[in-house]
C-alpha cells in the first residue's frame, strides 16, 4: 500500500457504515498468464478462487466494505504466504462495490499499479504519500538489504556484522520518526479512517490497556467502525477479561483421549492453565519445574491444565510423553482459539486460577511458580 493529505469529508460519507455488499473485482495482472488468483479477507481466509485467463480475472464476492480492512490477491504460482523474498501478493482497500486492479508481474513480485473504485485507498495513498520519513526509509531499506546478504549469504563476520546491525539501528530509527509523524495527524484528523489505519498499525502491538484506551479515544465515535479500531477495543476487551482478579475464561478443546473437556469442569482446583508447545524450547525446560510443582501440591486441590499449541499432533502426543506431563493435556484448535483468548504472543506462558475460577496470578515461571504456589495454597 502506499501513502496522504486532502479530502476526509468524501472518505467519511463513504466508510461511515461498513456493511456486507456483493462486490465485483476484476482487471489485469501483466505476466500472471492462466495462473489462479485467490481473494483473500483481512485474516488471509480464503473468500474465492478464480483462474486467470492471460491475466485478465473476474470475481464477484460478498464482502464487507467500509471498515477499511485489508484485502488480498494471492497469486499462488508466484509464492506462499508469509515472509518471502518474493511478493506473491498484492493488498487493497474495498469501499464501493466495483473494483478495478492493474497490477504486472515481474520477478515472481506481484506489484498493484492501479486500483480504480477505492475512494478510500486513494485518500490513505494521498496522505501516506506525503510522509517525509518514507524517502529517507526507502534510501535505506537498498543498503540494509545489501548488508543483511553480505552477511548471511557471503561471510558471517564480525565485520559484516557490524554493517548489518548499524544498518539496521538506522531503519529502526527512521520507522521510529514514521510512527510518530503519523501520530502527529490524529488531532488534526480525528474523523480520518485513513489516518486510524495507518495508527492502529502500531498501536495494536502493544498490551498496554491504558495505551489503547487512551488511542481509541483520540478518534471521532463516527469512525470507531474502522476494523483495526474495532480490534485494538476487543484487545482490549480481551487483556481485561484475563486480569488477575477476573474469572478466566472458559473454553472446550478435546485431550489425548479425544474427548472434549473444558475449563469450568475444573472448578474447586487450583488450576495452573499452561500454554506450551512440543517445538518451544522454552517451554521444554520449563516442563521439569511444573512437573515438580505438580507433584508437590497434587495433593492439595491442584492440578495443571496444559493447552499446546502444535500444530501437529503426533508432536503433542510425544512430547507429553518424553516429559512426563501426567495432568490433564489438550490440543489448541483454529475454532476454539483459546491462544486469541488468553492473548498468548510467546510462550511458555500461564495463569494461575483459584477454585472459584478466578485468575490469581500470571506467568509464574522457575521459582515463582513455587512462591505462589506455596502463597495461594495452604
């Protein structure tokens, strides 16, 4: 996407309500050939599939419009998703029901050159433009790409090291003068969706409730629709619901067995709800410690309950056994995404809930989970 400054009163009539519309997208991509093409929503769920006819493509979906989410073109014959040295996909704003895209294919980089029917990305694309940080970021994004290959594909010295890692502190430091000039237009602009994008973007990195509170308040309520204000307010929500002092969560995943168990069956325990995964080498070395807390207090109305993150399960199934987990294990699943939840980023990670299903304390690791222990249960 690309950069801004002008006309928010025609942005805000169009984005006031986001609302379910059927939308026809279609255009040209240069050298994709007959190649699919797949829409994907702002969580890269697919919506549809099509198969381009020497780059020329149609495709008529329901979608929401207004929010200014993203949405995405993946052409799956240039790259998977994720992080890449190619760009398999391009990203865009819907904001009226007849889209048009021109993009061209070079390199197996997929590049958006024009989108026609997106009032709204042509006001984030006005302001973004006019960002005095992005030309400084671009001249220096070449010589860190220089040095990081010199130093990962040529020779890993201390030299070469040292490039990469002043290259580096200089991008960090001028996405730093980004963000804050970005920050700069919210007073001016508090009715901007365009604007709250480009903030949120930050601002949804952090778990500091006050922080966000404080964000969210910055913006007019006409444009609290936005999708990424809505998801910073139910991150919000979220990290509130899982504060020492609140009652935990609920949830249903199946265990070893298959069987479906949830977390309020537990209630009268001491429930330590452990996030772990086989692969998490942090997570290994904690295992011994909760294994040793689990012996000495099993006895006293506790116990563990773990919740892995594998995404295979034969991985699960080994680890608990090579560990020696003898508590109650369950398998995380894409439906009940009990690591959204609990807002789990890194693991291990845990919550301690008292027989009343209160959380009483969070992420107690080596001796503190043996201080709190010892502390909560007598």
């Amino acid at each position: 996407m690309r950069k801004i400054l002008l006309g928010f009163s025609l942005l805000l009539a169009l984005t006031a309500n986001a609302q379910i519309k059927k939308v026809t997208i279609q255009g040209e991509i240069q050298n994709l050939g007959n190649n699919e093409l797949v829409l994907l929503n702002v969580d890269q769920s697919v919506i549809m599939k099509t198969e381009a006819h020497n780059g020329k493509f149609k495709i008529v979906a329901d979608m929401e419009i207004g929010d200014m989410r993203y949405y995405y073109l993946h052409a799956p014959s240039l790259g998977k998703l994720g992080p890449s040295m190619n760009r398999p996909v391009i990203s865009f704003f819907v904001c009226s029901p007849e889209i048009e895209i021109q993009a061209t294919v070079k390199e197996k980089n997929m590049t958006l050159t024009k989108l026609k029917g997106s009032s709204c990305s042509d006001e984030y694309n006005n302001i973004y433009d006019n960002l005095k940080a992005n030309k400084a970021i671009e001249a220096a994004t070449k010589p860190y790409n220089e040095a990081f290959n010199l130093y990962n594909n040529v020779a890993k010295t201390p030299e070469n090291m040292a490039k990469l890692k002043a290259a580096g502190d200089k991008l960090d430091k001028l996405f730093k003068q980004k963000q804050e000039e970005i920050t700069a237009l919210i007073p001016k602009h508090r009715k901007s969706m365009p604007v709250a994008v480009m903030a949120s973007l930050y601002t949804m990195s952090t778990d500091d409730v006050p922080k966000m509170e404080t964000f969210l308040k910055e913006f007019d309520p006409s444009i609290q629709n936005c999708y990424y204000l809505k998801q910073i307010q139910q991150k919000v929500n979220r990290l509130k619901s899982i504060a020492v002092g609140q009652q935990a969560p609920d949830f249903e995943l199946k265990d070893l067995d298959g069987k479906l168990v949830n977390l309020t069956s537990f209630k009268g325990k001491y429930v330590l709800l452990d996030f772990w995964a086989s692969w998490c080498g942090p997570c290994r070395k904690e295992n011994p410690t909760v294994v040793k807390a689990y012996d000495n207090y099993k006895a006293k109305d506790f116990t563990v309950l773990g919740v892995s993150l594998d995404a295979k399960e034969a991985d699960w199934r080994k680890a608990v056994q090579e560990d020696g987990m003898p508590w109650v294990q369950l398998l995380n699943d894409k439906k009940a995404a009990v690591n959204s939840l609990y807002e789990i980023k890194a693991i291990p990670a845990n919550f301690l809930i008292n027989p009343k299903g209160k959380i009483i304390a969070t992420n107690l690791r080596g001796p503190a989970l043996e201080q709190a222990l010892e502390k909560f249960i007598k």
